[in-house]
C-alpha cells in the first residue's frame, strides 16, 4: 500500500473514530421533589432513541422516617408509544432495580437501560404502602 492509500485508510480510521465516540446528552431533570403517594406510581416516558444505545436514569429518593419500604425503579418498552410491555412482564423480564431502603434516609441510584424500541416507559414505584416518598429523576441518552 502506497503513501497515498495509508492516508487514505488514516482518514478513513478518524472519520470512523469521530462517529462511532461514546457520546452521552446532557441530563435532564424529569422530576423534582416529586412526592409519589402510598402504594404509588409515577410514570415517565421517553423517546426520540434513535442512534442511541442506552437511556441512565438517576433517581434520589427521600424516606419518611416511618417508612416501611423504599422505591423501585422499572421500565416498560413500546413500539407506538402507547401499548407499554406490562409491569408484571417487565419484572419477569428483570427490567427493574430497587434503591437500598433505611428509612429517614436520602438514597440514590443510577440505572443504565439497555434501548431496545424508540419508546420507554420508566415507572418509579413506591413500595411503601403506608407513607408517601419525594423522589427526584434526572435521565440522559447514551450513544
């Protein structure tokens, strides 16, 4: 291969490089001090995946110092964007994570979803079926 093809395949190796980058959005906060009732569930939808591989969703959850149960964290996928995989399913599927619980605590966790339809439902459910919990959301595309 001559000087000419080697800058070629160069070129060829960086506009490759450049492309395929890791590339994260900025997050976006999706809720703040949002209080999720007793035995609750709050549902968050997202779209718009196409090129991205994953979607990080950061939740901090904040007990009530009677609380008995803490928060999961669970996502549905959509084809439309209307008919959701069903919760029961999803959770067959493990498509859930649940926040450590001490209650009176402040908890947090970041949970990478795999992308696997343009549309996702992430629930967060409360498990405490006696006391609300303050939950903010924050999520972020990855490439």
């Amino acid at each position: 291969m001559g000087s000419e093809g080697v800058d070629r395949f160069k070129n060829l190796l960086e506009l490759l490089g450049i492309t395929l980058k890791p590339t994260r959005t900025s997050p976006t906060q999706d809720l703040s001090g949002e209080s999720i009732a007793a035995g609750g569930t709050k549902n968050i939808d997202k779209s718009g995946f196409d090129g991205y591989s994953a979607l990080v969703v950061i939740v901090r959850a904040s007990y009530d110092p009677s609380a008995t149960a803490g928060v999961r964290i669970r996502w549905l996928y959509s084809s439309n964007g209307t008919d959701f995989d069903s919760p029961e399913d999803a959770e067959d599927q493990g498509n859930y994570e649940d926040l450590t619980f001490s209650a009176g605590t402040t908890r947090q966790r970041t949970v990478l979803i795999p992308i696997l339809a343009d549309n996702v439902r992430v629930q967060i459910v409360n498990l405490d079926s006696s006391y609300a919990v303050t939950v903010d959301v924050w999520s972020l595309k990855l490439r």
